[in-house]
C-alpha cells in the first residue's frame, strides 16, 4: 500500500513539474495559494518523502517484492 501511495505523489509531483517546466505553471501552488501556503509545502514535502521511498524499490529483489504482494 505505502508503495502505491508514494508512486501516486510521485506521479503527482512529476506532472506538475512538467508543468513548470513547459507552461512555468506551478499547478500546487495555484491551487492552494502559492508555493509558501501551508498545503502547498505539506504536498511539496511529502512528494520529497515519497521520493525518498521509492529509492528503496532500486534495490528490492523480486522475491521481496513478491512476497510483500502476497502480504495485500
């Protein structure tokens, strides 16, 4: 579940770096007042913790993450 949950912010923050990227349109901080809001660092930071997560996929063997799938 934690594994999903950190692809999904993942995803989340890589569109909307795109989207700085090609429109410089920071689609967060649109959305929650600008990118010093309290909701708009909270997604920044768990985007960054998600990302950190996710380094741990690089290095998981395919029977751990099989026998973490079996555990769903």
């Amino acid at each position: 579940m934690w594994d999903k949950i950190a692809l999904i912010l993942l995803i989340i923050g890589g569109i909307n770096w795109g989207l700085v990227g090609i429109f410089q349109l920071d689609i967060i901080a649109w959305m929650f007042g600008g990118a010093a809001s309290v909701i708009s660092r909270t997604l920044y930071i768990l985007v960054a913790i998600s990302a950190v997560w996710c380094i741990s996929l690089l290095f998981r063997t395919n029977e751990e993450y099989a026998v973490s799938m079996n555990d769903r």
